[in-house]
C-alpha cells in the first residue's frame, strides 16, 4: 500500500479488533457517579433508543414516564415506562452512529441486556406501503463507527438468533436492507442509485454501528426504521401519523417482546 493511499484510509489504520480499549464506558460512569452523586442502581434490562424523541415526548406528556435516577450518563437522559407487564428504558434523541453506540456501550455495562433502536429513515425504493417499520437485518456500512468494532470485509447485521425470533412478522414490520450515512447531507442522487441497484430499502444514521457494537461485544440489539420521509424532496413529508407515530411505536415494541418470550 502507497503513502497516499495510507493516508486517504486513515479511519482503517492501527485497528486491532481483539484488543480492549484503554477508556472504558464502567470507568467513565464511575466518575459520573462520583461528580454528580448518583447512586448505584439497576436500569431496566430492555432499553429502547428514540432518536427524534416522539415516544418520550407522548410518554412525559401523558405522565407515563419515570426519569431512572441511577442512570450515570454525563450526555443523555434515562426514563422508564411500563409495556406488557414490563420496566422498560428508553432513551431520546440519540441521533447518529456515534452517539447511538456511546450510549449502548453505557447501557450494556449498566445493566440492559436488550437495546432496540427504533429510528426515522428515509425511504430509498419502493416498499410495503402498509408496513410503516422495517426490521433492518443487514446494513450498508457508510459511517465511522464500525470500522472501529468490526473488519471491513465482515458485514454489519442482525444476529441470525433475533432474526429467527423476529422474522416473518406479516402485520407489524418488513425485513429490509439499510444504507446507514454519517452524513445526511451528502446522500446524493448518485449515491442513491447505487443503493437501489444494491437492494437498499431505506437510509438512516445509526444502525450499522448499533449492530456492529453488537456483533463485536455479543449483546443483543435490535434495530428498526420507521418509513416516514423521501428525504424532503417533496413538501408535506416526515408525517408520522397520529401523535407522531407514537402510538405504532408502543405496538410495535409490545409485539418484539412478545416474538422474544415465545
């Protein structure tokens, strides 16, 4: 390999995948705890991650949520709701590859053992249109983040033991392929057209390094995109539904958790 080429690959460079990292998230939360008096307690051991913060908002509105008092994170908030008998965790606005897997590292160390991200997505060809989710089982790997937890030749998906307990859901979600960017502003018609070509349903900004995080760490995540937009080029997009979708949401997170009990 050239000098240049050296250089223009930097984000691949000094990677060696089975060596732990020197900043741990436990050691950070430490500190947290230490700085701002939190307590040590459990978190819910299912977390949900709400990047547009629609279903938080709903659940602070109607007074269903519960600010999680041992969450030590110094960047986000950690609330608490009840779902099919259930305590679960939930988590707003955490938009984007690097932010979403700060945030599950802290989670996963904290006590969660299932993280389902359900996140906006654009819609790159044609779908279902009586599905607003999709079950994102494999991704396309256009940001950073998970060149640092995985090779660049092995592919960023879901795990096959979820995918089995999820698949072929005929009412609540289709199975689709996602193009997860760094950098909306830039999905350009050329970059679009090769997604088509590449059986791409849809594009987000948090997926391939959610399930990236996962595969190197063994945890169970989840990741979901709801159908919402065609990338605004048209007026009237991003509707969501009644109460911003919601109220989809929660049906959608009931019938996971129940596909998991079976």
């Amino acid at each position: 390999m050239s000098d240049k080429e050296l250089k223009t690959t930097d984000i691949l460079n000094h990677k060696i995948y089975a060596e732990p990292s020197v900043f741990q998230p436990t050691n950070l939360l430490r500190e947290s705890r230490r700085q701002n008096q939190i307590p040590h307690g459990e978190i819910p051991k299912v977390c949900i991650l709400d990047p547009d913060g629609n279903l938080v908002d709903h659940l602070n509105n109607n007074n269903e949520a519960i600010l999680n008092k041992y969450w030590a994170c110094y960047h986000s908030l950690l609330y608490t709701f009840e779902i099919s008998g259930l305590t679960v965790g939930i988590i707003p606005r955490a938009v984007g590859a690097s932010y979403a897997v700060l945030i599950a590292e802290q989670l996963f160390v904290s006590g969660c053992e299932l993280l389902i991200s359900i996140t906006s997505a654009g819609i790159v060809r044609e779908f279902d249109v009586e599905k607003q989710f999709a079950l994102i089982t494999e991704t396309i790997r256009d940001e950073g983040t998970s060149y640092h937890y995985l090779p660049k030749e092995e592919p960023s998906e879901l795990s096959e033991n979820l995918f089995n307990k999820l698949k072929n859901s005929e009412d609540f979600w289709q199975e689709a392929k996602s193009w997860t960017t760094d950098a909306p502003y830039r999905e350009t018609q050329s970059a679009i057209d090769a997604m088509k070509k590449n059986n791409v349903t849809c594009v987000e900004m948090e997926a391939s390094a959610l399930y990236a995080f996962a595969k190197a760490k063994e945890k169970d995540v989840i990741c979901f995109a709801h159908l919402t937009n065609k990338m605004a080029q048209k007026e009237g997009d991003f509707e969501k539904g009644e109460d911003f979708g919601s109220l989809e949401m929660v049906r959608l997170i009931q019938e996971v958790l129940k596909k998991l009990r079976k």
